[in-house]
C-alpha cells in the first residue's frame, strides 16, 4: 500500500463519531489495519479507501475546498488549467438499479438492502436539503417525508446522520447540512433524478 501522506479530515468531529459507533456495532472483533482505513474514509462519505485516496490526491493537487456549495457548483466543470485525476468509474448498472428505488416524482420507495446502495440515495436525499442553512428537527422532518414513500423519515434522518452527511447539535434541535463534494456515482445519480425533485425538499 502506498506510503504517500494522505491528508485525512472531518467537517464534524460527531459525525465522524456517529458514522464510526455505526460501523463498529456488529462487530465481535477489532477491525484490522485495511478494515479501519474503510471505515474512516466511509466515514467521510466515501466508498471504502481507494475511493477516499482518489478523491484525497484530487484535493492535494487542486487545492479546492468546497464551502457550502450548491449541487450546480458541485457539478460545473473545473476551471481552465487545473489539473484533476480521472475519477473512479461510474457503474452504470448500479445507477439504473438505484434509480428504480425512486419513483418518477424523484420519491424514494424502498430502502435499498446493500450498502453501496444505500449510499448513492442518502447522497441524493442530501442534495434536498438546502446548504448552509440552520433546520429544526420537524423542517428536515418534512423534507423526507416528502422524499420518501415507505414512510419511515426517523430511518432516513439518522442515516444521514451516521454517514456523516448531516450534522446536528448535541441536544438534537438544530441541523445542518455537511457540505462536501459528493462522490462521481453521486453526482450522477444526482443529476439524474434532478429534473424530478421529490415534493417537500428544498432547493439545493
């Protein structure tokens, strides 16, 4: 495994926590050495530490630091003259096959069962929500009741949570959205349900 220094960071150290006490639960035994490196880096929103170390040596190179930003300026194009390692290929199966989790309103109606998965929808369901903005527990509430169809918006809500790409304060009353460059599946899977925003959501 490369020895090259990957810088390593968290927009919230709870989230961090959460996504990691998550990950843990199952488990009868302490994780090894490349267990460990996946979980951090899913821990941030990435896949597992492939995926992270991509992404980690795009941001050394480029230097950007996203602040806050909308899906569009997530998804524009880099400016001239930057240099940018190809991203890790997009499965188009598995984009059809998340995609049918949605219905044409861009709603979610069930809950996919494997992890990657899962993934790609709480990417999506972050995209409804709106950056930068402080939400009380029944606004983020009312976002995915709108954005699901299997009724259970607690199980959506701490999901996104755990995956780190919402935060809330320690007594549970005010939230916010993560703000980080979501994965090229994410984006894709983003766009493409785009033109059908599930009823609820805000702007992102």
């Amino acid at each position: 495994m490369s020895r090259t220094p990957l810088p390593y960071s968290a927009g919230d150290i709870s989230a961090l926590a959460r996504s990691l006490r998550a990950q843990l639960a199952n488990r009868t035994e302490p994780p090894g050495h490349v267990e460990w490196l996946n979980m951090l880096a899913k821990a941030v929103g990435c896949r597992n530490f492939q995926h992270f170390r991509v992404q980690a040596q795009t941001q050394t190179q480029t230097q950007i630091q996203p602040q806050a930003q909308t899906v569009e300026q997530f998804t524009a194009q880099d400016p001239p003259g930057v240099v940018v390692d190809a991203p890790p290929p997009v499965d188009p199966v598995r984009l059809l096959k998340v995609a049918r989790c949605f219905d044409a309103a861009g709603a979610l109606l069930r809950w996919p069962p494997k992890r990657s998965e899962r993934d790609l929808c709480l990417w999506v369901l972050w995209s409804r929500i709106d950056a930068g903005r402080a939400m009380g527990e029944g606004e983020v509430n009312d976002v995915l009741r709108g954005a699901n169809r299997f009724g259970d918006h607690v199980l959506l809500r701490r999901e996104l949570c755990d995956f780190g790409l919402l935060d809330r304060t320690r007594d549970g009353r005010v939230y916010r959205r993560v703000e980080r460059r979501p994965p090229p599946e994410a984006l894709a899977m983003i766009r493409r349900l785009k033109a059908a925003p599930a009823a609820g959501g805000g702007p992102s």
